[in-house]
C-alpha cells in the first residue's frame, strides 16, 4: 500500500547519483521514521487532507501482474510491497502483460486474513481484457468490483499515498469490505509535487 515507492527511489537515485540499492535502504529509513511520527500524532495535519469523493460502482475487470503475500505489522509491507514495485520496474514487467486495456498501473489489496492487520495479497500490474494468457511467473485475477469510496492522494510521493492510507485505516466508520482494494497510476502520479494516485476502497 505504499504505492510508487519503485518509481519515488529510482528517480532520487538517478538525481543523486547514489546506488539504487543504497537508496533503497534510505528510502526504508525515511518510511520507518514517517510511520512513527504518524503514530505520535505529529505530522497530522488538516491541510494535508487528500480529496475523497462520494461512494460510486465499480464494475468488474481483470489485472495480470507480479504479487506478493504480505502483512503491515511490523513495517514488513515496507520491505515486500518495495522489493515487488522493483520488480515490477527492472524486469519490465508491464511490456510483458499480455491485452493490457490501458497503460495505467494498478496495486491491487486482496484476499485479505481478516483486516488491514492480517496478511493479504499485493498485485500489481495493469488491467486486461483477458485473463486467457497469463505469463509464467505473474499473477492473474478477476476484481469482482461493487461499491467504492474514492480517495485521491495529492502530493509528494510516497508520503501522499502512505499519509491518505492512514487515515483509511484510522477511519473507524468507513464500512469496509476487504474483498479487493486498489490504486491506481495514471499520467498524474509522477515524481512531482503535485502528483495525484486514485486510492479505491470496497464498501459494504
């Protein structure tokens, strides 16, 4: 659920000059210390607040991607969901998808233990026409769609997307399903400050 974490690392490290891998490690030292300041209360902000429309229908489509199991606790999502976005990158995983309908990227959050707490699967890739031709070594699978609540994380990434996904996971009210969560990258999610990721929750 960090999203864009791959695309974040990859073009400080091309600015810096620094190895991809030590980035990387700085990148997982600076998430960490977000996290924490997140949960002292410290870095909350009303201003900071990402725009959230109302509850609207997703009808249903396919994705082909790389995937990981996963979990939030203790940080280990960080590590996981960082490892798969390189993947997703260095091995070019998105030329490979066979009958892409776009040239968007998705994260998709599915077959969920329980809650955001348990463990749960991590896909991301692109959205299909067909699940018929699934590359060897990726992941196909139907979303089923239904009721969503739209959030639209503005702002630097990755700190918009992890900021906005706190305040879903803080969100005692919203009625979540936990059937299938997604993101979505389109030609507004790039590295600058005003960057915007589409974050699509399933709602009872």
């Amino acid at each position: 659920m960090l999203g864009g974490l791959l695309d974040k690392i990859a073009y400080d490290a091309e600015v810096s000059g620094l190895p991809y891998n030590e980035m990387l490690y700085l990148t997982y030292k600076k998430l960490k210390a977000f996290y924490h300041r997140f949960r002292i209360g410290f870095f909350l902000s009303s201003s900071l607040a990402s725009a959230m429309t109302d509850i609207y229908t997703v009808g249903p489509f396919k994705v082909i991607g790389v995937s990981v199991r996963t979990t939030n606790a203790d940080a280990q999502a960080v590590m996981d969901l960082g490892a798969l976005w390189n993947r997703f990158y260095s091995q070019g995983i998105s030329a490979q998808i066979p009958g892409k309908a776009d040239n968007d990227v998705y994260a998709i959050y599915t077959d969920y233990n329980t809650d955001h707490k348990g463990a749960y699967t991590a896909i991301i890739g692109c959205k299909v026409t067909s699940l018929a031709n699934i590359p060897d070594g990726m992941t196909g699978k139907q979303i089923e769609g239904g009721r969503y609540r739209r959030y639209v994380a503005k702002g630097k990434m990755p700190h918009a997307v992890i900021r906005q996904w706190q305040e879903i996971w803080n969100d005692t009210d919203l009625p979540r399903m936990y059937s299938a969560d997604f993101e979505v990258y389109g030609p507004k999610s790039g590295p600058d400050e005003n960057a915007e990721v589409e974050i699509c929750i399933a709602v009872k």
